[in-house]
C-alpha cells in the first residue's frame, strides 16, 4: 500500500493548512477537494485512485479536518480557498493538476478552473453544485421536503416560525452563538439533517453512531457562513463562466436522487461545457452509494489513462 505523509503549510492571515500526499512521488499529480465547505478529508477518500501512478493530495481547506485554526470563519471565503490551492501548488512544485471534488469540492474545483485553466489538467466531479440561492433552498425545500419529512420538521423545530423563511441565517446565528452548549446543539441538528438525506438508503443507526463521535462544528460554521454569503460568488457566476474551461476534460458523476445538489446542476453544467461526459446514476448525494463510487473509480481510471500531463 502507498504510504500517506502528513504536511502543514502557512498560508495568509493566520490559517495553517494540513494536507495528506500518497502514492508515486512523481506520478501524474492530482488534488481532492472535499465537501462541506467544512467537511475535511478522511481515509474513505483515497479509495478512488490508483497510486501506483497518481500522486493524489488531499487537502483539508481553511477551517477543516486538520487545518488551523478549526471552524474559522475569518478570512474564509471561495477567493481565499481559490487562492490556497496556487499557493500548495506552487509549494509542490506542480504546473498542471487533475481536479477530483464532489459537492462543495465541486464548486472549488471549477472556480479554481476558471481562474487558472492553464494549471488543471481534467477534471472529475460529483454531485454538481454552483453555490447559488436556489440550490440552497433545494435542500430545505426540494424534494427532501416529503420525502424525509421527519428529518425537516426535527431541523425547523428548534427554529421560530417566523424565521422558517431564512433557516440558514438562523442556524447560521446559533450556531456563531457565545453559548457554546447551543452552539454544538445547532451544528448537531444541522449537520445529522444532511447526513439523513446523503443516501439512495438512508440507515439511520449508522447516522446517529456515526454524529456520535464526529464533531459537527466545522462543517456546520462553514456552511451556514457560506450559505448565508451566496458561497461569495455572484450569480451564476460559474455557469457564466464556463467558456473558459471549455477545453479542459470533464466528466460529471451525479445521484439521480440526490436530496442535497439538485441533479439539473450536473445537466446544466454537461450542457454548457459541451464536451463532457455526464453519467447519472440510482444514488443519491453520497460517494459512497454502491453506483457512485463505482462509477468515480472507472471514470477516474478512464481519465488517467487518457489524460497527459
């Protein structure tokens, strides 16, 4: 099995980013966005790559996993995460990389591409999301909405009603509260609500083992801060955009019955782009839904073998 090495590296104000490297030292390079924002990388991540010839880094974005300072919102915006990835791939030596992200790490990745072009060799992305105001409300009110309608009603209860119309700001403000004891209370109920709707098969023990030892804070903090701030892009900013990374390899993987990123993002993007692969599949958000991941790692495969750089 290829080794993991574990690395730090200071970027601006204050932030400290912890990133993992495994596989063939000069293999073709290739950088994992996570999700969340906030959701930090994990072990189950590395499952998609070959390492006998990608050298694949896994890197924890501001305020996540391991970076420093943890669940920071300062001077945390898509920009700042934009930035990041030019400052780790100058550090590594590294002209051109291959973009692998899934949700949030799917808006980073073509952010970051449609700033830099010239340094993303291809890209394979899951569970498209563009950041903007109707995908946000597509998680509260799409069809999450009477499908799990238990795990609505539990997210809206501990919210008045007369603030059901901006959950996010509210939760957003619990969760930023000085009393650290609601603080964790509302990160929880926001981060088991995602968790509940992740799956094509939802298991509810393992949702709550799996909230039982996992500290929601980070990816709750983030994504209310970013939510509430429209993810600091403008409108549309990433399908006005396309046009510049029209040249750059592309396939989409996407849930037919994912609860979280409306699947019309995955086709709006195939159809902008106009020269990507787009493969839906009987999944929901998840990666780990059995026609997902199977699908990432062939794609994945494909991809290397037919992508130089």
């Amino acid at each position: 099995m290829a080794p993991t090495t574990e690395h730090f590296l200071a970027v601006s104000d204050g932030h400290q980013l912890h990133f993992q490297t495994r596989g063939k030292p000069n293999g073709k390079p290739v950088l994992f966005l996570h999700g969340g924002p906030g959701g930090g990388c994990s072990k189950k991540d590395q499952r998609f790559f070959n390492y006998k010839h990608l050298n694949v880094t896994f890197l924890d974005q501001r305020g996540s996993g391991k970076s420093t300072p943890y669940a920071s919102t300062h001077a945390n915006t898509t920009q700042h995460l934009v930035e990041d990835i030019d400052v780790l791939l100058d550090h590594q030596g590294i002209d051109q990389v291959f973009l692998f992200g899934g949700s949030w790490g799917s808006t980073l990745a073509l952010c970051y591409a449609i700033a830099n072009p010239d340094r993303v060799a291809g890209m394979l992305l899951r569970g498209i999301f563009f950041g903007n105001a109707p995908e946000i409300k597509y998680i509260f009110d799409g069809p999450a909405k009477h499908l799990f309608p238990n795990a609505r009603a539990r997210l809206y209860s501990l919210v008045p009603k007369d603030q059901h119309h901006r959950i996010a700001e509210y939760y957003y403000e619990q969760i930023n509260s000085q009393n650290k004891a609601k603080a964790l209370e509302y990160a929880f109920e926001w981060e088991l609500y995602e968790q509940s709707l992740l799956k094509l098969e939802p298991n509810e023990k393992h949702t709550e083992k799996k909230m039982k030892v996992w500290n929601p804070l980070a990816i709750a903090r983030l994504e209310t801060h970013y939510f509430v701030n429209n993810c600091f892009l403008p409108n549309n900013y990433i399908l006005n955009h396309i046009f510049s990374i029209e040249d750059i390899p592309l396939s989409i993987v996407h849930g037919r019955y994912d609860m979280i990123c409306p699947p019309q993002s995955a086709v709006s993007l195939h159809e902008k782009h106009g020269k990507s692969k787009l493969f839906l599949t009987t999944a929901g958000h998840a990666s780990s839904d059995p026609a997902t991941e199977k699908r990432l790692k062939a794609e994945m495969e494909s991809m290397r073998k037919k992508i130089k750089w």
